[in-house]
C-alpha cells in the first residue's frame, strides 16, 4: 500500500516526467490502491475512476488511447453484464424479494445496479420481439411493498409465509398467468397460491397495457382464510395498468410499472 508521502512524491514526479505516467508503482490495480484513483484526477487527465473494475493505471491508458488522444469525446465504461447479474444477487439475498421492505440504502444499490443493466439491454423493442417473453419466469426482487396494517391484515406477521412468484407468459394468445404461492402454519401446514390471469397489449416499442382478467384462490381453505381481506391481496398483486420492459435477455428481465414499482425476475 503506498502511504501518503509517497503518494505525493509518486504525484509530483508525475506532473514532472509525464513520460514516465507507467511507473511501476502505478501497475497497481486501483481497487488495490485508491490514491491511484486521486493521481489519475491530476491535471491534463480526464476524471474517471475505474476502481470498481479493478483496472491498472496502464489499462487505463490503453482505453484512453483507443478513445483518442487529446479528443473531447469521454470514453463510457460499461460494467459486463454477468458482473453485474452477479452483484445484484448478491444485493438481493436475504431480502426475501423485497417484498417486505428493505433499508434505503440497499434499496439505492439494488436500484443503481438495476440501471446499469437497462442501459445494456439487448433488445431495445421489445414488443416487436415478443418471443423474447415467452415462458416461465420466477420473481428474484421488486420494489413492491407489503407492510403495515395491509400486513398484519394478511397475516404475513405471523401465520402466513409467502412463497415463490411464478409467471407464465404466453405471446401467442397475450396472456400472462401469475401466482402467488403461500403456506400457512398451524393448519396442517396448508399450502395454496393466488393465481392472477390477466392479457395485455403492446402500445410502445417496450410497454405493453395490462388488463385484469380473473383471479382465483386455491385450495378453498386458504380462499376462506383470505375471505374477509380478498380485496385487499387482489390490490396488491393486481397487475392492471401498463408496464415498461426496461431489459430481457435469455436469462433476466426487468419491468417497471404505472405504480413506480420495479420487478426483476429470472427464466425458470
């Protein structure tokens, strides 16, 4: 690690020599050493850090000479997209979807990592590639919240556990096919779903119109279970309105909704 003295003096010879801007000691990675991040800020550079790809200060350089020596134009840095899949997994775990809430913080950091994989989407019209959304589809995060009295109502507090979020997406006949699977402990360990049928209808190259359609609760225990709060679980998981496909790919998908919230699913 190089200290603060040397940092200056590494700084100051810099400045001095430029011919010598590859200096052994700058073949540091910048993840290693962040004070390269501050002695590539020096005068006459750019102001780019590329610590978080781990980068060498020669690396550096060779993106810039590609770039154009001297040019105005500022090279963009995109993060790979598996690097980035695999940061957002990590964000995710333990946040049971998000479905309950989750700290400001973690929700900034899943949401930023969630804009850089839409800047990398590889289908930019997506209702006119359709197929892309075809299939089955499991629910990893949204932004979507359930808490307060709309949870306690539910009995999520205590008795009712959520499972997976499934999504069937059929192109050929516009209809998506979404449920919601639940156990409930003390009676026998019943389990059910919530299963919500609903068509839509594409309007813009990537957002499609969602109209609600039916709505079923099985097996009937759990129907009476939910009897008294029913409208309040459809208010929740109704889909109705429009939704932007903001990202697809073979493997992931991200949307977002009329209502601000954001869905993040994987293939299954």
């Amino acid at each position: 690690m190089i200290t603060a003295f040397q940092a200056t003096r590494i700084a100051g010879f810099l400045y001095s020599r430029p011919s010598y801007a590859a200096n052994a000691a700058l073949q540091q990675p910048l993840g290693a050493n962040p004070t390269l991040a501050v002695l590539y800020s020096r005068p006459g550079k750019r102001k780019h850090v590329y610590k978080d790809t781990l980068k060498t200060y020669s690396e550096i350089q060779a993106i810039e000479s590609q770039s154009g020596s001297g040019s105005s134009a500022q090279p963009t840095v995109q993060f790979p997209v598996e690097s980035i899949k695999s940061k957002l997994q990590l964000e995710i775990d333990g946040t049971k979807r998000g479905i309950f809430g989750i700290k400001a913080a973690k929700g900034q950091a899943i949401e930023a990592l969630l804009q850089q994989l839409e800047e990398q989407t590889p289908v930019l019209n997506v209702t006119e590639a359709m197929d892309q959304l075809n299939g089955g589809w499991q629910l990893l995060y949204t932004s979507l919240t359930i808490k307060g009295a709309r949870k306690t109502k539910l009995g999520l507090r205590e008795f009712v556990a959520l499972g997976d979020f499934c999504q069937t997406v059929d192109t050929s006949t516009n209809c998506a096919v979404n449920k919601v699977y639940f156990s409930v402990t003390g009676l026998g360990n019943l389990s059910g779903s919530l299963t919500i049928i609903a068509a839509f209808e594409p309007v813009s190259p990537r957002r499609v119109s969602i109209t609600f359609e039916s709505a079923s609760l099985v097996p009937q225990a759990l129907e009476k279970l939910f009897a008294s709060n029913y409208d309040l679980l459809l208010s929740v998981f109704n889909p109705e309105g429009w939704l932007d496909i903001t990202y697809v790919d073979e493997t992931h998908r991200v949307g977002r909704d009329d209502k601000g919230n954001v869905f993040y699913l994987q293939r299954c």
